[in-house]
C-alpha cells in the first residue's frame, strides 16, 4: 500500500470513529458554500434573486437560514455567498436528487419550528428550474453541470484486492456539447460497513472521452444519494485540459488521459444500493489543446522521458499486461508526445499533474521506472509554467 493511502485510511478512521458517535449532527455547509471565491456569474446570480434568494429564501427560510442561524446560513443578507452556498445544494441535471428538494420535501422546518410554512415541493422545483433557465444556464463556470445517477455495482472487488471495475457515466444530459462525452472512474470497495463504522469507496483513474476537438475542467465532485459529500473533495481543483480522440477504438475511453493520479475515498451511505452522480466545474468545450513550448518540452522533458524508457511500453510494442500504449501513446513526432504529456499536466496551482504522479511516482500501481534526476521537477516546472501562458 502507498503512503498516501495509509495516511488517507488513518484519516478515514478518524472520520468514521467521529461520524459514528454523532451520525445526525448537521453538517457545517460554510465551507463548502465559501469554497468558490471567483466572483459569480452575473447572469446566473440575476435569476437566482428573482427566482429563488428574493421570493423564497429570503422571504420563509430567512428565520433560520440567516447568519445566526439554526440552520446553515445560506439565506443571509449577501445574495452572492447565497448563491454560491446554494449551488452546492442544487443538481441542476436531476432537480428532483438536489439536497435542497429532499430537505423541502421532508419540511424539516417542523422540526425547529412547528409553526413555518416553508415552501412546497412544487414552488421549489418551479424557482430551480427557472433559475437555470434565465441565466444559470449561460454561466461558463457554473457549469455545475451534473450527471444522472449510477447504481455502484453490488459487489465491488474488496482492498487490499489490487483490481477494481469501472463506473461510467454518459454525459449526454450535460447539453448539445456533451453528446457522446463519457465520464468514467475505476472502484473498489475500501471498507465494508460494520454496526459501528461506515463503509468506503476507493475510486481512481476519472476520465472524460469526448468527441470534441477539445474540453476543458476545474473539477469533479460527488454526490453520493444526491447529496453532495463534502469530503469527496479531492478531484475538486484538477485543471486539465484535454483533446478529443476517435472513437473508433476498441474502448472509448483509449488514448483519453486520466484527469488525476491521486485517488479518491467516497463514505458509503446506505448498507447497500447507493447511486453517484458527478457535478464538473468549469466544464467547456475548447479547440483542440496543442504545445505551447515544444522547444522547452524538447530540452527539458523529453530527454527524461527517452532515459527513463517510458516509450518502451507505451508504444503499442510492449507484451500483455506491461502495455501502457492503449492509455498513453508516446510515439510519433515530438510535437505529438508533447501534446499527449500536456494532457496529463494540471494547470492548478498545487495540483500534481498525473503524468507526474503515475509516471514518475508510480501512483495507481504504475509499473516500476527508474528514479528521475534530481533537477527534473525543476525542468517539468519551467515547461508547465510556459504551457500556462
Ligand atoms: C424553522 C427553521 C427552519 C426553516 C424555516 C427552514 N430551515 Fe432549512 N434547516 C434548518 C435547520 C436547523 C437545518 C440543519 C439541520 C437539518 O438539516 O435538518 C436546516 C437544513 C437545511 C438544509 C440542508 C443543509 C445542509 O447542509 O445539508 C437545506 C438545503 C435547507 N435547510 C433548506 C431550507 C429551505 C430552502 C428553507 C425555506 C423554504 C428552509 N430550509 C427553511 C431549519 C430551518
Ligand atoms: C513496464 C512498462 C511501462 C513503463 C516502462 C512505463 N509505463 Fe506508464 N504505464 C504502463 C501501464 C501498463 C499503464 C496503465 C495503462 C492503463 O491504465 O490501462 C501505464 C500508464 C501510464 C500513465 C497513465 C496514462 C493514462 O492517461 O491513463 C502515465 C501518465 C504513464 N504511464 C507515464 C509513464 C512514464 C512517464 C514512464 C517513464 C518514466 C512510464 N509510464 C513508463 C506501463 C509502463
């Protein structure tokens, strides 16, 4: 077992020892609701006022969702971290799966107050849907564009087994752009649930096949029963930039970079029988990603890559199981290896690129390779910093 999951599962235990002696305790939803700092899309936050913040929220749910409380205060008097709060409650792909129905449809203002009106299902679904229509539909970044819901396989391969199955997700209902697009994750399951701890998912390897020339993404997130799981967290800054690929291959998702090499630990939350569904940030169509700075890449990167004997098995040449050409094919000319290797680089700030990881760290039980040169992540710096531009 890697370090990184050692250190994820001790922090798992931690979390489940602390869910299991509190399981009803609200969760605190400001962090998630102060996560996106970039300003808010005008046209989206305009018909989230008129629609939902002005004649629902600040109107019947103001009693108890301002800042004081009791409830999380995603009603408060500053519409834009309203806003930004309320998306995260909102699966604009399946309304009906969306945290902020199921909490209206179980009135649990009775609980707090036996008094409150609340809303009804009905009123809520109508500002919702009318909110996405008359504006958060155009917002490039609120591309808190969802999935449908999967069913998680019943019967997962169990860690420390080394395989897992994947799960996959049309992208079809993300609009005319995605026809085609498929989103995939490789799962096992990490932890069964027992009478005092909760189960757990191990998902690696997320990877978008689009028949675009190109697509861009911030992030993933998840939500497990239509409800967002804070903690699934870990895909949230990816920033990579990928090419389309034909889909002529014997799987669709050849050729198609993964978006990380780090994994990704989902709590399970019934004892059997839960669905996923995928929300992408910033998720947008782009022309086809190329190099920016081959002649960097050429001094720099690709001596590494040829003294390391990466293309020994990522040529299609290599024997069964050491292939690595059906997901990477480092051949071709150098502005072709180049542009491969760019699709495995992260352009956020502090996120490993996967290339790195798997590669180079051997994230994912990527074959053994030859440790790089002490300078190379110098070198791999100063070409996804001119990548950047
Ligand atoms: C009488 C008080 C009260 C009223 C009125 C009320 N809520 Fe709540 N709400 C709470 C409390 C307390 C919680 C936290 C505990 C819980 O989830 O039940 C909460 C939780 C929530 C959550 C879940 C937040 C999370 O982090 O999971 C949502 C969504 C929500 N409320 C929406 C609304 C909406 C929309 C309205 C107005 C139509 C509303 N509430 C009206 C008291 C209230
Ligand atoms: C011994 C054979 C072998 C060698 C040598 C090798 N790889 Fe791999 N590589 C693989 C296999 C097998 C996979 C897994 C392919 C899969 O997921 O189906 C893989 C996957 C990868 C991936 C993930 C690609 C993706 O998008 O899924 C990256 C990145 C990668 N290798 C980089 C490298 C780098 C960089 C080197 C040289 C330092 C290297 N590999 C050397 C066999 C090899």
């Amino acid at each position: 077992m890697d370090f990184n999951l050692r250190f994820k599962l001790a922090i798992l235990s931690v979390t489940l020892l602390s869910c299991g002696s509190n399981s009803s305790a609200p969760t605190n939803r400001n962090e998630a609701g102060s996560r996106d700092s970039s300003p808010p899309c005008a046209s989206g936050l305009a018909a989230f006022e008129k629609n939902l913040y002005k004649p629902i929220l600040r109107t019947t749910c103001l009693d108890c969702h301002d800042a004081a409380g009791p409830g999380p205060s995603h009603s408060t008097i500053d519409p834009a971290a309203s806003y930004a709060m309320i998306k995260t409650y909102v699966n604009f792909g399946e309304l009906s799966q969306s945290r902020i129905i199921q909490h209206v449809q179980t009135k649990h203002w009775v609980n707090y107050d036996p008094s409150a009106t609340g809303c009804s299902v009905a009123d809520m679904t109508t500002a919702l849907q009318n909110w996405w229509d008359e504006g958060e539909k155009d917002c490039p970044s609120s591309q808190t564009t969802q999935t449908s819901t999967t069913l998680i396989p019943a019967h997962l391969p169990l860690f420390p087994q080394e395989s897992f199955v994947p799960m996959t997700w049309k992208l079809d209902s993300l609009g005319e752009a995605f026809v085609g697009a498929e989103f995939q994750v490789e799962i096992q399951q990490l932890a069964i649930p027992t009478s005092t701890s909760a189960g757990a998912y191990r998902l690696r390897k997320p990877r978008i096949a689009t028949p675009q020339a190109g697509i861009s993404i911030d992030g993933i997130h998840f939500f497990i029963n239509g409800k967002l799981q804070d903690s699934a967290n870990g895909w949230e800054h990816l920033g990579a930039q990928i090419a389309g690929h034909e889909s002529n291959r014997a799987d669709i998702f050849d050729g198609s970079p993964v978006l990380s090499g780090r994994e990704q630990i989902v709590l399970q939350d019934q004892a059997s029988g839960d669905s996923l569904s995928v929300t992408f940030s910033g998720i947008q169509v782009i022309a086809k990603p190329v190099c920016k700075d081959l002649s960097v890449f050429q001094a720099k990167v690709l001596p590494v890559i040829h003294q390391l004997s990466c293309v020994g098995c990522h040529s299609g040449g290599a024997p069964g199981g050491f292939n690595g050409s059906a997901k990477l094919l480092l051949t071709g000319s150098d502005a072709d290896i180049c542009s491969a290797v760019r699709e495995r680089v992260s352009f956020s700030v502090g996120e490993p690129s996967p290339f790195m990881q798997i590669g180079f760290l051997q994230s994912n039980d990527h074959p053994p390779v030859d440790q790089a040169p002490q300078t190379f992540n110098q070198d791999w710096q100063s070409w996804v910093m001119g990548e950047a531009k």
